[in-house]
C-alpha cells in the first residue's frame, strides 16, 4: 500500500538518478561520458562545442516488448488483409470471385478512402459512402437486429405490444433509442450531498480566487483507503495516473495547502475518492435494490444517489474552473468523470465527458511541444488511448459520432508504463536483499505489473475490431449491385411468414431499413466466406500473441488466468453463473479485468460469423454445411459471456462500457429466441453439435437477469424489457 508521502533511501536515490542520466543524456554526452544538463534543443556542453545535440528515445524494457512484438505482427497481418478485402468476395457457394481493385481499406475507424481508380466501389466525397448522405437514421449495431425481416416479423406476429414502437424506430433511427435515455434521467445527479469544510488561508488571495479550504470529515485513512482502491481497480482497466505521483505529489500539497478552485489537482484527488469509494461500497456493501427476489448488482448507495456522490459533488464544483483548459490534468478529469458517470449508469453524461477528454487530447498533441520519453509524455499516451477506446469501441458497437482523435493514432506511440517499470526493478531490487519477504514482494509486483498488459491487449484488439468493421463494410458494398444499405424499395421474391401481417410488415421493412435492401434470392451475395475465415484466423493469433498471463483457450476460459507457470490454478472457476449470495472482490480487479478481455473477443469473433446468422433466417434454401457450422459458431460465441456471469455482474458499478453491453446483449437475446422459434436456426443447433441447448438456456438466463437489473437505471433496456419479458413468457414483475 502506498504511503503519501515516505523519505527516498540514499541508494535508492542514487539508481534513480543514473537510471535517468543513462536515459536522457544526449549522445555527445554519452560518448564523451560526462554530465549532461539536458537542456534541449542543445545542451550546454553541445553548445560549448558548437555540435549537433542529438537524444534517442529509451528502448523499451524486456515486458514491454512483449506488446510491441504483438503490435508489430497486427501491422503485417493487416496489410495481408487489406489486399484480402478488397480482392476477394464470397458466393452462395462458398466461392470467391475476383474484384478488380488496387486499394486498400483505410486504419481509421471512419469510413475508408477509396482511390479513384476503384472502378468497383465509386469514390465517397466525405467520411462516409454517397448512400449515407441519403436520408439515412443511424441505428444502434445491435438494434439494428430488431429491424432483420425475419426478427422484425416475428415480433410483429408474437403480439408484443412494445413491438408498436418498431414504427419509430424505422422512422427516427437511434435519436427514438437516445431520448429513452433522455426520459429516463431527466435530472442531473443530486447536488445537495458534500463535505462540510473551512477556509485556511482567510488572508489575502492570490491571483483572485478564494481561500482553500479543508474537510474535516476526509481523513488520512479515507484518502489512503479509497486512493488505493482506485488505482486496484478503475485504475487498472483505464492507466490514467501514476499512483506515486499522484500520493507524493497532489495529495501531499492538498494536505498542505488545501483544496482550491481553478485547481487541477483538487479536482483530479476528488474525481479519485469518489471512484475510490464506488470501488469499496459497489463490490462489498449492501445491493442498492432487490430486483424479482434477487439482490441487484449496483451495490453501495441507492440507485438516485451512488456512493462518492458527495465527493464528486465537491469536484464538480471546481471543475467549471478549469474545464476549458487543454492540458493533461484536463483531459484526466474528464475521463475520471466520465468514469463515474458509467459507474452510475449516467451513459449520456459518459459521453459527453469522454467527447470533452477526447477533444482537449487533441489540442493537447497538436499545440503542444510533448516529449513521449518523459514521464509526462507517457500519461499523455495512456490518456489518448484511454480516449480512442472509450470512443471507438462505444462507435463501432452503438454507430456513436466520433471526434476524429482516432485519426491520430500514428502519431501517438505507445506508452511504456516507465514510471511503474522502474518502481519494480527498485522493489525487486529492494526485496533481493531482504530475507523472508523477498518472494511476497516480488510475486505482488507481477500481479501489479499486468495491467499494463490488459490496456496494450485492449489497443491491439480494438485496431483488429476496426479492421472487421471497415472489412465487411467493404466486401459487402463491392458485392452488391446496390449498396446493402440503401432502400430500394424492391421486396424479396420470397416471404419468411405468409400471414397478412408479416406479409405487409416485411414489404415495409423492405422499403424502410438498410438490411433488407436488394436481399433477394438473386442478388443475395452471402457472407464473405473467404474474408471472414481471414479474420477469424488473424482473431486468434492476436489471442495467441499475447503474453503469458493474459492467455487462455476455449476450454478454459472460465478459469483463472495462468499469471505464474509454477503455479497451480485454484480448482474453483474464476467465472461461474452463480457463486452465492457472499460478494467476492479479487485483487487488482481481476475478475473484471479479465472478463472484459474475453468477453470483447468472443463478441468480436461473434461479429465476425453473424452474417451466417441473417442468412440462416432469411434464406436457408442457400445454407451450406459450411454456413450451417458458422451459424452455430456466433452462436457459440456469445454464449456464457464472462462479464455477465458472476463475479462482474454482482459489481455492474466496476464495469466497463456497461450501456454498451447492455445493447449487445439485448441484440444476442434475439438471436437466442430463434433458435427455438426458428427452423432452421434450430435445425442447426440440434445438428451440429456445435453449441449445446443447455449452454443457450444458461446464457439467456444470465443475460435476462442482466437486463432485469440494468433496467432501472437504462431507459434503452427498459424499453428493451418490453420486448424481452413477453417473448420469453416471462412473468410480469410485482
């Protein structure tokens, strides 16, 4: 546990300042072997000399070029799959006609640029295709399902009287989904709680601003508790602070001087104890709520007023004083309150903050001399790729706007965890020379040291579910005669349901969603098999790349992580559907931590083999046995989802992108109900023993539970439970 503030040993000291000077001296220096003052652009002995001043970046540690090795395999598998997307297709049959093209797809998450001579695909004047400045509605990747003809019927039919509202949903997109929201937090979070406090510095005050002020009820033991549980657990998944700095450099001067407006570092140790206190009471203390007999998974606080409410109150009375500032505490603060606006299902006011951080970021990198070998330079990294995560991947799966911070992603290295890296070699060095306590020491900095591991597997992962996007977005526009997702108005030749109302509904749909556009019997081009073997190939080598103590296979990946080879695994699964009424808080977050790895990528291979399911549905007379086996594939990979199995979905606060998986699982629990009510999907599941009926029954039951709890506070999986609750004959709850 870190202290606030400890005296440095001499030797200590000493390693610290060679391990600098052989950092940043310059190479004049180095070759002369003196002092160098590091002054730059030239240093004082360069000057003297009248030479050029030169100074190298540090090389990456022994761990850090585990990650870098991965990065580097993901840019050559990518420039494989550039060429594969744009010269390969897919038929009925499997086979693959050729395209004449020579571009590639673009990295960026926007959509690609296309070279003039791609006679296939006509070149788009802006980010996004011609058909898109059409009368287009976004729509929500999963909501996007509900409009499938085959599930939009059969909703229709089934009675379903929130099936009414589908109406709204061809004609607004996802602004109908986004003011259910709206409607369900009308009011911005309580204002009344905070801390009690008084002035103590009443004399004159500098530079206009009032007196500092302390709180009396915020104690040494309340800072150290929730600053540690911050950084064991949202800290963890997100990087944003060094713990060292932030003890011994922001928290030591706020006991000393107290907390002040137009202060950074008052808002950013505040924007902590908040999380902190949300780490403690949502994993430990009491459920906010017991949703059909079954304690909720928000814990601490109530549902109107989250635990840390008083803290953050207190912070986001200061925060009007600096928000307009672009520097990094800026960008910081932001990501920590839209933090815990996830943390407290505010999803819009998530959002906007991450917007805010995304946007400060840029100014940040463009306007800014930064120099990425510097301690500060580093937290400038694991800020921007805070930012492209939550932004992207909140993107990618709900069709969310984006700032465009994602275009700078060449510029931007990866960080290098410097700062931490050195603290374990002192510790290891340290704990060499100490008896008794060396093995504890060092075992714990290990378990310490993977969360750098998790946040670089998490950027290399999201540049692989980018290219899947941009992928499949390219093959299907260049294989089909109209845009998949531009409204003909032509119906299909063949009718899933012959009732009068599936018949009209469908003839509507056809006309009104960019699904079923030009999907007929005849230019229906099926999924790009050959394409999507590709990505599910480079999918699993990325899992195969990563470093020791995040792999896992298919068959283990309920266990714990392997993180020390000369270790046994506990006997008792890390995930389980239920693990009792006790809460269970594992160090460094790991259950979440780990569940959130999985869970992206098996959503991402889910992603990958679903256009296996809408063909399943709507024509199967072209079903291959092939097709049959990809089906069953998505299928399989969305069941038992790590992250809504327990421990994670009793910690639902400690989640990340919570409003997101949200969203995906409502799209899943459709897919899910087909396999029953289906013939085909059924057919396949029962065939191909694939995927087991048991295992489909287990996730849905999981993830009925998910959206039971998560309605109370989203307004989306409110509506969505309307749908849900009579499709699965579901009693209505009291």
């Amino acid at each position: 546990m870190s202290s606030i503030s400890h005296p440095e040993a001499p030797d200590a000291t000493l390693r610290r300042e060679r391990a600098a000077i052989a950092a940043q001296a310059c190479q004049t220096c180095r070759n002369r072997k003196s002092k160098c003052d590091e002054v730059r652009p030239k240093c004082g002995l360069c000057r003297r000399l009248g030479v050029d001043c030169e100074y190298r970046e540090p090389l990456p540690t022994k761990k850090d070029k585990t990650m870098v090795h991965i990065l580097d395999a993901l840019n050559r598998l990518e420039n494989k799959f550039d060429n594969l997307a744009m010269t390969s297709g897919s038929s009925p049959d499997g086979s693959t006609p050729s395209m004449r093209t020579t571009g590639t797809a673009s990295s960026s998450l926007s959509m690609s640029t296309v070279r003039p001579n791609q006679s296939a695909i006509p070149p788009p004047s802006s980010d996004y295709p011609p058909t898109f400045r059409q009368p287009y509605q976004h729509l929500t990747v999963p909501h996007k399902i509900i409009l499938w003809p085959g599930i939009y019927i059969h909703l229709l039919n089934s009675g379903i009287p929130a099936a009414s509202d589908l109406q709204y949903v061809l004609e607004e997109g996802t602004h109908w989904f986004i003011r259910r929201e709206m409607a369900k937090h009308p009011e911005p979070l309580p204002s009344k709680l905070g801390l009690p406090c008084f002035a103590i510095n009443a004399g004159p005050h500098e530079h206009g601003r009032a007196a500092n002020v302390a709180f009396p009820t915020l104690t040494i033991q309340q800072i150290q508790e929730f600053s540690d549980a911050y950084f064991n657990t949202f800290n963890v998944l997100y990087p944003l602070l060094n713990r060292e700095t932030f003890m011994n450099g922001i928290v030591s001067r706020l006991l000393r001087e107290g907390y002040g407006e137009g202060d950074a570092g008052s808002v950013l140790a505040l924007m902590v104890f908040a999380l902190g206190k949300v780490a403690v009471e949502g994993v430990l203390h009491r459920p906010a709520s017991v949703v059909n007999g079954q304690p909720s998974g928000f814990r601490g606080g109530t549902i109107e007023e989250p635990p840390g409410l008083e803290f953050f109150n207190e912070a986001r009375r200061r925060h009007g004083f600096v928000m307009t500032q672009c520097t990094l505490e800026n960008v910081q603060i932001n990501l920590l309150q839209a933090t815990y606006y996830e943390a407290t299902a505010r999803h819009l006011d998530f959002w906007r903050s991450t917007v805010s951080a995304s946007m400060a970021c840029q100014v940040l990198i463009r306007c800014q001399p930064i120099d990425w070998s510097t301690a500060e330079g580093d937290l400038v990294k694991r800020a921007y790729w805070t930012c492209v995560l939550s932004e992207d991947l909140y993107h990618l799966d709900l069709d969310l706007p984006q700032t465009g911070i994602h275009t700078m992603e060449d510029e931007v290295p990866m960080p290098y965890f410097q700062q931490v890296q050195e603290q374990q070699d002192e510790d290891q060095m340290g704990s060499s020379s100490t008896s008794g306590s060396s093995t504890v020491g060092a075992g714990a900095n290990e378990e310490r040291s993977h969360f750098q591991y998790h946040f670089l597997a998490m950027i290399a992962l999201r540049r692989l579910i980018a290219r899947i996007h941009n992928v499949i977005h390219e093959c299907e526009r260049a294989m089909q005669s109209e845009p998949l997702w531009q409204g003909s108005g032509s119906s299909p030749n063949k009718e899933p349901d012959d009732s009068t109302t599936g018949t009209l509904a469908h003839q509507k749909l056809t006309a009104s969603t960019p699904q079923a556009a030009g999907e007929s019997f005849d230019d229906y081009g099926g999924p790009p098999v050959a394409v999507i073997r590709e990505m599910v190939r480079q999918l699993d080598s990325w899992r195969a790349l990563l470093p020791r103590p995040l792999q896992w296979t298919d068959n283990d990946k309920f266990d714990f992580p392997a993180s020390d080879p000369l270790m046994r695994r506990p006997n008792e699964p890390l995930f389980s559907v239920d693990q009792g009424p006790i809460p269970i808080g594992h160090r460094y977050n790991l259950d979440v931590v780990t569940a959130q790895l999985r869970t992206r990528f098996y959503y991402a291979r889910f992603m990958m083999y679903r256009p296996f399911v809408y063909k399943a549905l709507h024509f199967p007379e072209l079903m291959t046995p092939d097709d049959c086996n990809c089906c069953a594939l998505a299928i399989k990979s969305v069941c038992l989802c790590p992250l809504a199995m327990a421990p994670p979905k009793n910690k639902k606060r400690l989640v990340p992108h919570m409003f997101a998986w949200t969203q995906s699982f409502m799209g899943i629990l459709l897919i899910l109900r087909l396999t029953t009510a289906n013939e085909c999907l059924s057919r396949i599941i029962d065939e191909t023993n694939v995927v087991g009926r048991q295992e489909i029954e287990d996730t849905t039951g999981i993830m009925l539970d998910w959206m039971r709890d998560v309605k109370q506070v989203d307004g989306i999986a409110e509506w969505s439970w309307g749908i849900l609750e009579p499709l699965y004959g579901l009693q209505p709850e009291q």
